[in-house]
C-alpha cells in the first residue's frame, strides 16, 4: 500500500520503519543506581545526583523492543549522533478502542475523524509484504532516541520505508504536531457560551475575567 | 531477533518473551508470579540491562570527560569523588523489580494517558452529532 522496500544498505532516512527499537523505561523516583562498589542501591534521582555532574550515573533499568518509525529528518540521520523515533502501536489499542469497527464503512469513519480531530496518531494501514500484520498508529509522544551509528549497523532490523505520498503526508503530521502551540479555545465565548462549553469540556477549564 | 523472524511475525501484535537468563531468580517469588501474569497478557518483556551514562539519556546536552578504560586504577581515580551516599543497598533481584516497576508504571500511564485521550475525542464526537 503505502510502504516500499529498503535494501539494507541504504541510509537511515525520516519515514523509515524499524522493529526492535529499545524504549528504555525509569522512574526518577525508584532507580537502582550501581555505585563504585558494584552494588545495586535503590534512590531517587534526586538521590543520585551528585556534586560532579560529569561523571554519569550507572542504573538497572527495563528496555521493552518497539516497533518504531524515524522522525529525524535526512540531514541530520546522516550526521546526528542521535537519531530520534516514534514508537509504533496497534491501532485500537493507541486510541483506546474497545472493539474493532465492524466494517469498512466503519473503519474508514474512525481512521478520518481521528486523522482530523488528533494530531497525536498517524495512521499506518497493515501491509503483509511488510510485516505489518495489524492496522497501526505512530504515537508522536512517544519519542524514542536511539545512537545513529548502532542504528546504521543494524538496518537489518528496518523492515519498510513509507512511499513518497505517504512520507509527505508524515512529515506534515509530524511537523504539526510539534509546533502546535497551546492557547486557551474558549477564550472569544461570551459569559454564557463559556458556562456552556465548560459543562461539556471533560477537563478543567478556567474562565477569562471577561467570562467571569 | 532476526530479519527471518522479522519477516515472519509482526512486531506490532505478536509478543515476544525475553528473559535476562544472567539473572537468576526463584521460581516461587511474587516477582515471577507477576511475570507469567505478564507473560499471559501477551506483552512484550523487557529486557533489563545495565544502563551506564543514564544522564545522557536525560540531559543530552551534557558533555562527559573522557575517562581512560584501561585499567581499573584509572577509572577508580577518576570516580573516588563519586561516592553515593544516599540510597539503601538492595540485592540484583531487587534492582530488576525497581526496573520493571518503572516499566509498569509507563505503560500504565501510557494507558490511561489514551484513555483519557480517547473520552475527550469522544465528547468531541458527541458535540459534533448534537
């Protein structure tokens, strides 16, 4: 569909999607810390901040293999010492639905208000050929920094590449959704239109003192 | 894993159990029951590493000396100022648990994150049929 083939010695390019891409996970509130003797410590990371800030801090922590698709552009993929990836889920299970759509009709609803209404997903159709057994979005919070030259020696490990339309389509989601700025919707409603759309917003909303 | 097996699962829906077999653990502790819960759910299973230069992970910015390897003395030198007081000392197994403790709690947070994602594009649905 939307992918193409990647021989394995081509470069890293933004677009490009890997499986096995480790998504290291900690908490800087529970860490074990190796200290000078070879032994595990449980801390903070407050705790394990130290007066020398050059010198680094070894800790115990959980590496999960991702699928992943590459955000970084082609310039810097060439020369970056890091690149920077996207993790990629399964479809339902990112935007949290709790039964698949029951027909086309119904999926192709779902993939277009999700496209228009949350910048957060991008939409990955399954592809067999590609090893993309299952419908797929990237998740653009989940961003997943990986050293470039480690990378480039295991591109055994990328499995497609999007195609020209969908890479353009991609790099427009992707850069939409970094430079959305926040601003407050509601701020031209009038007193009364505000009241109604804080009954139905779902979260929090604080009134302008021209609403109050 | 290899690009046979790459080719031949999906390593989006299929889960992959991998175990630090460098650790030993006990067959009967609570930590093991919580992985075959795990392991059910079909979730891939993280390894546990040692992870060295955890504050490049953090700060990318930082820049790091280059500490001479060759020869534990040096490297011994270079650290004898680094001594973390702080902290109570914990067994290997312990380590692993705070490890996949943190695990756990991102991938819940994850959860709940798109839960919570998924009931505002719901109440935006419903606005829109109103």
């Amino acid at each position: 569909m939307i992918y193409e083939a990647v021989g394995s010695t081509e470069p890293i390019q933004q677009g490009d999607i890997f499986c096995n891409i480790p998504r290291v996970d900690f908490s800087l509130s529970a860490l074990a810390v190796i200290d000078e003797d070879d032994a595990p410590k449980a801390m903070t990371w407050r705790d394990a901040l130290t007066s020398n800030p050059n010198v680094p801090i070894s800790a115990v922590l959980a590496v999960k293999p991702v699928t992943a698709i590459v955000i970084t552009q082609n310039c810097d993929a060439t020369r970056g010492q890091t690149l920077s990836l996207c993790q990629i889920e399964d479809y339902l299970v990112a935007t949290n639905q709790t039964s698949p759509p029951r027909d086309a009709k119904a999926w192709q609803r779902l993939l277009m208000r999700m496209s228009r209404q949350n910048p957060r997903f991008f939409y990955l159709p399954m592809d067999a050929n590609f090893s993309l057994n299952a419908k797929s979005a990237v998740d653009f919070r989940v961003v997943l920094p990986v050293p470039r030259l480690d990378l480039e020696s295991m591109r055994d490990l990328r499995i497609a590449r999007l195609n020209k339309v969908a890479l353009e389509h991609f790099r427009e989601a992707l850069s939409h959704f970094f430079r959305r700025y926040a601003f407050n919707e509601w701020y031209p409603l009038t007193r009364e239109e505000f009241t109604a759309y804080a009954e139905q917003a779902g979260e929090e909303v604080t009134a302008f003192d021209w609403q109050k | 894993m290899t690009v046979g097996a790459a080719d031949s699962v999906s390593p989006v829906t299929t889960p992959i159990i991998v175990y630090d077999e460098n650790l030993s653990h006990d067959s009967a502790s609570r930590e093991d029951s919580s992985h075959t819960r795990v392991s059910k759910r079909g979730i891939l299973w993280p390894q546990i590493i040692i992870a060295s230069s955890i504050m490049a992970l953090t700060t990318p910015l930082v820049s790091f000396p280059d500490l001479p390897l060759s020869g534990l003395t040096n490297l011994r030198d270079q650290t004898e100022s680094w001594a973390i007081e702080k902290g109570r000392r914990i067994t290997l197994r312990e380590a692993r648990r705070i490890a996949l403790q943190a695990h756990y709690q991102f991938e819940d947070g994850l959860r709940r994150d798109r839960i919570q994602e998924a009931r505002l594009m719901q109440l935006s649905m419903n606005e829109d049929e109103a």
